[in-house]
C-alpha cells in the first residue's frame, strides 16, 4: 500500500511538470506574439500613409451606408425591398427590352450566354477614333494596313478597316504598310465614340475555332476626332533634256504647265545627292519646268520630288450580328474578306508588275573626251606627269637579242678549260671570303674587349678625380670657417 501511495505521488508530480511547462510555453509564445505585434504596429507607423485617401473614405462611407441599409430592410420582403434601396447585387430580376430583331427571338439559344450592357448618351455616334495599337506577340502574323478587324471596344463587337500610321520626329503621322514588330504604332478607325483610354482588343475571325492563337492586337483609344492627317509619301520622278551650268531642263514628272505651277519654289533632288529647286514652267514640252541645282548634272541623271499626300479612313462600320445566326451557327460568323483571302478563295494568282523584275542592265559606253593640256603647263610638269606620246617600245626576244653559236671541237675544249679554271677561282675566292669574316669577327670581338678595359680605365680615373676633387673643396671648406668671425 506504501508502494502504490509513492507510485500516486510521483505520477502527480509528473503531471504538475508537464503542466507547468506547458504553461511556460504558451506564456514564451504569447510574449513571442506581442513581440511581433509591437514590431509591426512600430512598422506601420514609420512607413505606412497615415493620411486616408478620398478613396478610403469613400468605401468606408459607404460600407456603413451598406450596413445601416441591411439592419434596416433586413426583416423585409424583397418587393418592398427594391422599392427603397433598388435591385441587390446577386438578385436575379427579368428584363424586358424593346426593338429587338425577330431572328435575335426566334433563333435564341438558353445555352449560349448573353452580356447586358448599358451604353452612356454620347456613346450612340459612330466617328473617327485614334487608337494606340500593338501586335500581340503570340500572334503569327503581322497585320496589314487597310485589311478588315473585328474589335472589342466597349460593349460593342464591329468590323471595321484601319489605318496603321507612325508620327514622326517632326509631327508627320506616315501611313504604315504593316504593324511594326515589338513595338506600337498609331491606328485610325470608324466606328461608335468610345471614352478616351477605353482599352481594345482586335480578331482577324470568329468563326470557328483554330489551334493558334486568335488576338491578333489590343490597345487603347486616344481621340475621339480626325485631327490627324495621315500621309502617304509619293516620289515623281524626271529626267533632264537640256543641261546649262548650273540651270537644267526637266521633264517627265509633270503632265500640264498647272501641275508645275502648283509645286514652283519646291526642293529636288538627283540620286547622285545634288540639291535643286523649282523655278518656272516652259510652254515645250507640256509638263517640263526650268530648275536650279548645287552643280552641273549630267544626262544620265534622274531628279526626283518628294511629296505627301493625305489618306482617307474608310467609313466601314459593320456590327457582328452573330447572336442573329441559328442555334449551332452562332461561331461561324465571318464578315469582310481580307484580299488576301479573297484571292485565295477565287484562285486568283497576283500578275507581277513588269516594271518592277530584274531586268539585265544594258550601260552604253561611255566616252571621254581627251585631256587637253597647255603647253606652258606641260613645261612646267615634271617627266612623270607629262603627256607620252611617243610608244614605248617593247622587249626585243631573246633569240634575235643572242643568236645561236654553234663551236668546233678546239672550241669545246678551250671553253671547258675555262670553265674548270672559273670554278677554282670562285670555289678559291669563297673560302678566302669565309677566313676574312671569321677573322673579322675575331677581330671585332677582341675591339669590343679593349672597349670595355678603356671604359673601366676612364671610370676609376673619373672616380679618383672627384674624390680629389671632394677633398679639395673640403679642405677649402673648413679654412674659410677658421678665418670667419665668432658670433656675440
């Protein structure tokens, strides 16, 4: 019975431990707790805005007008509900809208889903728009000026066809052929008035589905009017048929004496880079004008004006009426063509134009007149830069500079013996050549050697002459400081 009493004790005083530990925990926890809570609280107030914004207090007020208005209509019916604070987010209600197409009702699908939007007063007009516009990078094709989109703008889906144009360093907005790659570019369409900063999204179709991607650009509205010109460069071009010294002939690039009129005082230019103008038109040949330039041009020049016209945006505005279609069509509505895919469609095969091939290039030769030099200059020029007008002769052949000598016997023998007595000399010459280098190498590196001896000779004699020197000065030295007077 006393060893169970023990067993008890010891079981509870275990118990107490861990009771006692547990509370050490939880009290380690709730000051590790407070800790942080002080530190983040120390952290709002040193970084966070202390001022609330019109915004905060805006969402506040009306999160307490939410609040009184739900303790207040909380135990009413909805009827009466709606009569005071108006239909609920999340409520479902019934609409009824007026002037709808017969086929929107008759060909209604409950599985295809339908957006009702609400259109402010000034957004029922259609005008022009000026739009910022990017590629989408997913898209595998650029986009090509004047070829129809579908946009998404607003509430509205429509097709229309834009003009893609770029503003220059000097203000000019030049049409664009294609969208640019990776970066935007202006666009100008007809369509409904959208607020300005509205952003965009525009399709090639929306017909079907297709295994890549669809969004073919998106972007935001800038202008709500035609303000901008869009121009298109056009080069005419001409050629000279009378040429003075500085003053030129030109035609070709004009039909009638108006047409010159109209671009008098006008800066041209040749492709070789000399700069011209304008000046007046001649009755002969209709369409050519009398023009000035930095130098004399030659025939085989062309003078080229360069101009800007304006484009017009087309007035295209076509609403995609795909809720209209029969259930199971409503995907495959397609409304303009682009001419690419007309002419796919058609089989219709582009003609080149002939102008613009590779033609083989046929030059005449040229021809230079002589070099006239007077011959008071030729005088005075050196023999290098003068006029030859004799032919240099040429090398005379070998055969007729040395004939052919054909020896006797007696001949032979007397040219061998000579060539045998040539060889000794020479092989004789050659080894006393090679003893007189080698001697004179001997003899230069024994020179070099006495060189050396002088020059150590005269440093120990220069270095024995300054210590005498030093001793001497010394000596000097120290007598005139005997001789020199004490100061008091």
């Amino acid at each position: 019975q006393q060893q169970e009493e023990e067993e008890e004790n010891s079981e509870s005083d275990e118990g107490e431990e861990i009771q006692a530990r547990m509370e050490d925990e939880e009290v380690q926890k709730n000051k590790r707790l407070e800790k942080k809570r002080r530190l983040k609280e120390r952290f709002n107030a040193e970084y966070d805005d202390g001022d609330a914004t019109y915004f905060d207090d805006l969402k506040e007020e009306m999160q307490k007008q939410a609040e009184l208005n739900r303790a207040e209509f909380e135990e009413m019916d909805d009827e009466t509900r709606v009569q005071y604070e108006g239909f609920r987010p999340g409520m479902y209600i019934r609409v009824e809208i007026l002037s709808l197409p017969c086929e929107f009702v008759a060909n209604f699908d409950p599985h295809y889903p339908i957006i009702l939007g609400g259109l402010g007063s000034s957004e029922g007009n259609i005008g022009y728009l000026q739009l910022r516009l990017k590629k989408h990078r997913w898209y595998n094709r650029i986009l090509k000026t004047r070829d129809p989109l579908i946009f998404s703008l607003g509430w509205r889906r429509f097709q229309t066809i834009p003009l893609y144009h770029i503003e220059d360093h000097n203000g000019r907005h030049r049409l664009l052929k294609y969208t640019p790659q990776h970066m935007h570019c202006g666009a100008s369409i007809w369509g409904p008035i959208t607020p300005q900063g509205s952003g965009f999204l525009a399709l090639q179709s929306v017909a079907g589905t297709k295994a890549h991607f669809r969004i073919a650009a998106t972007g935001v509205v800038l202008d709500l009017d035609k303000s901008v010109t869009i121009v298109k460069k056009l080069k005419l071009i001409g050629y000279p048929y009378k040429i003075f010294k500085n003053t030129s002939f030109i035609k070709g690039m004009f039909n009638t004496v108006l047409e010159v009129a109209k671009f008098e005082g006008a800066s041209i230019r040749t492709v070789s880079g000399i700069r011209g103008q304008i000046k007046k038109a001649l009755s002969t040949p209709p369409g050519s004008y009398r023009a000035t330039f930095e130098d004399r041009l030659l025939m085989s020049d062309i003078v080229f004006l360069r101009a800007w016209y304006p484009v017009t945006i087309p007035q295209l505005y076509n609403p995609v009426t795909s809720l209209l279609r029969s259930v199971g069509q409503k995907d495959n509505w397609s409304g303009m063509r682009t001419v690419g895919q007309l002419k796919h469609d058609l089989g219709i095969r582009n003609k080149p134009n002939t102008d613009s091939l590779y033609k083989p290039i046929v030059r005449a030769k040229r021809r230079f007149n002589p070099l006239h030099i007077p011959k008071e200059l030729q005088k005075a020029l050196p023999f290098k830069s003068k006029p030859k007008f004799q032919q240099p002769k040429g090398k005379m052949p070998r055969d007729l500079r040395r004939p052919c000598v054909i020896r006797e016997p007696q001949e032979r023998k007397v040219a061998a013996l000579l060539h045998a007595l040539g060889t000794v000399h020479h092989y004789k010459k050659k080894k006393t050549t090679t003893v007189q280098h080698a001697k004179h190498k001997e003899f230069l590196q024994q020179k070099e050697k006495q060189e050396e001896a002088k020059l150590k000779r005269q440093k120990e004699a220069k270095k024995k002459l300054y210590r005498m020197m030093g001793q001497v000065d010394k000596k000097k030295l120290k007598s005139s400081l005997k001789g020199a007077p004490k100061d008091d």
